[in-house]
C-alpha cells in the first residue's frame, strides 16, 4: 500500500532530527513499503496512536512503562534494536540539567552590595524589636492593678459562671475578738450550665466518617460498593511496578495509576471491564476469587482483555 494515501504522511515529520526514535521507526517504515494502516494492524494500535509514535508525541500515553512498550514493539515488528531507541526517547523525555552560566562580575558586585544593605538593616530591625517589647510590658504592668480590681469569671461550656466574692465580716462580741471571717456571697441569679455535649457528638460523628473513609477501595474514579450484584470486583497483585487502568461497562475509569512492586490494589465495577496491564509480566489478577492468566491476552509487555 503506498504512504502517500495514508494520514498525516504529508509534509515534513516532527522530532526527524538525528538520534529521534519516532523518525528512525518512520524511515525504516517507509524503506519497507508498509503503511500506518498495516503497523496498526499488527501492533492492535489505532492509526492516530502509530503516527503519534513516528513524531514523538507521547502526551496521549499515560506512563513511560506504555511508551517503552510500544516502541519495543514497534521496534521489533520493523526488525530494528529497540534499546537504543527507547534510550534516545529517556534522553528526550527526561533532558539533562545544564548547570547555569557563571555571574558576570556586574551581578556579583551588585549581589554583594544588596548584601551589605541588608546587613545593615539587621541592628536597626533589632532596636526597634526591642522597644516594641519594652513598651508593651510597661504599659502591661501599668494595666495589672486595674484588671486585678474587676472580678474573675470562669468559663465552663459557653457561658461564664461568676466567682463568688469573698466579704470580710466583723463579729461583734466576746467570741470573736476582732477576727475577720470570710463570707461567701452567691449571686442568686446565676445558675449552673451543664457541660455541652455537642462537642463530643461531634468528634464521634468525624470518627465514624474516617473509619468509613479508611475502608473504602484505593484507586481513582467514582468509588463502588464492592460486591453489589451487578458490580464485579478486580483484585490486583504487584510484584513489579505497573500501570494499569481499568473502565467499566459505560467507558468511566474506575482505575488508573502507576502501582509500586509489592503493593495490592482491588476495584470495583459493572462489567464488562476493560482492562489494560503495562508491565503484565509482573502482575497478578483476580476476578473476585478466580485468578487470570495475563499470558494470552500480552503483546510484547502490555496485556489488554476485557472481563466479564
């Protein structure tokens, strides 16, 4: 089939320059006279997902664990060494750090002398520090006196309780000799306030809510109630880091992250599930209690399958 009648093959490519994984796969494509429908074909790939390939645009793939495997695929279809490849691909994605340009001598000079500026400022900020507190414990002390005249409250709950007054009283006569007694005057319109109980109602409320919230299943999308009847549930064993993403019956993820190795991780859904395993060598699945062999359903790493 001629390139000509194919999409997006007009023109120049982007990301052809020396060393691009996306031109060498190009020129090796073309060389052997396939078309982007027959690599679609035999990589189960959409056109559009080929010729984002060749122009090394990987904004639609979702991890490097997808981009590595694709390219390794592609790579070995056309008959080329994908290793350097997808080494060629790292160095794009990831480009290392140029140390920056030493300063000039006018920037350093100018840094130093805002330096100096600054340590200028540093005593006269301690000065003034140092009299804002010495005025306010002057003026502190001076207001002492005066709020130990007015008479305490204690709060309890929401309201204040007033502390009763202590009254000096001198007992006339033979048995008390002068002394003083102290009397205690209530007022009698104050009334006891029971304690507030909402407080505790409502820290047991937010308890509840975290217990609920730590059950339920990790994992992005809309949560399910797992083991409803029309739900199935997808549980998932990593050995090895993996991506996987998995949408439900009407096309929602329910699923989709970068997995560490050792890691568990369960989902569920109404089926039936799309599920797409990067790095498929390196997870377990179950279905409910039934185990799924990734093997048949693996291109090159990555295993595509649809559960029931």
């Amino acid at each position: 089939m001629s390139d000509v009648a194919t999409s997006g093959e007009s023109g120049a490519v982007p990301g052809e320059g020396a060393g691009a994984a996306g031109a060498a796969l190009l020129k090796e494509r073309r060389r052997q006279g396939l078309s982007l429908g027959d690599i679609s074909r035999q990589l189960k790939l959409s056109v559009r997902q080929v010729e984002a390939l060749e122009r090394d645009d990987y904004s639609a793939y979702k991890g490097p664990v997808f981009v590595h495997g694709f390219i390794r695929n592609y790579a070995k279809l056309l008959g080329l060494d994908p290793e350097p490849l997808i080494r060629s691909t790292d160095l794009m994605l990831n480009p290392p750090v140029v140390p920056a340009a030493p300063q000039s001598e006018m920037e350093h000079s100018r840094l130093v002398r805002a330096q100096k500026r600054k340590d200028r400022l540093w005593p006269a900020a301690a000065v003034v520090f140092l009299v804002v507190i010495a005025l306010s414990v002057y003026f502190g002390a001076r207001r002492a006196p005066d709020a130990a005249r007015s008479a305490p409250t204690v709060a309890t709950g929401d309201r204040p309780v007033p502390v009763p007054k202590i009254a000096s009283e001198t007992k006339s006569g033979a048995g008390a000799k002068g002394r003083s007694e102290p009397r205690a005057e209530f007022d009698s319109t104050a009334r006891p306030v029971a304690k507030p109980v909402a407080k505790a109602e409502a820290k047991r409320k937010e308890a509840t809510v975290e217990n609920v919230e730590r059950q339920m299943p990790l994992g992005t999308g809309a949560a399910v109630v797992a083991g409803s009847p029309e739900h199935v549930t997808v549980r998932m064993i990593f050995e090895q880091d993996s991506w996987v993403e998995i949408k439900d019956r009407t096309g929602n993820t329910i699923f989709g992250q970068l997995n560490p190795a050792g890691s568990r991780r369960s989902a569920s859904g109404e089926p039936p599930l799309s599920v797409v395993v990067g790095n498929a060598a390196g997870v377990r699945l179950f279905l409910g209690d039934r185990s799924i062999d990734l093997a048949p359903h693996t291109l090159v790493d990555v295993a595509r399958l649809t559960l029931e």
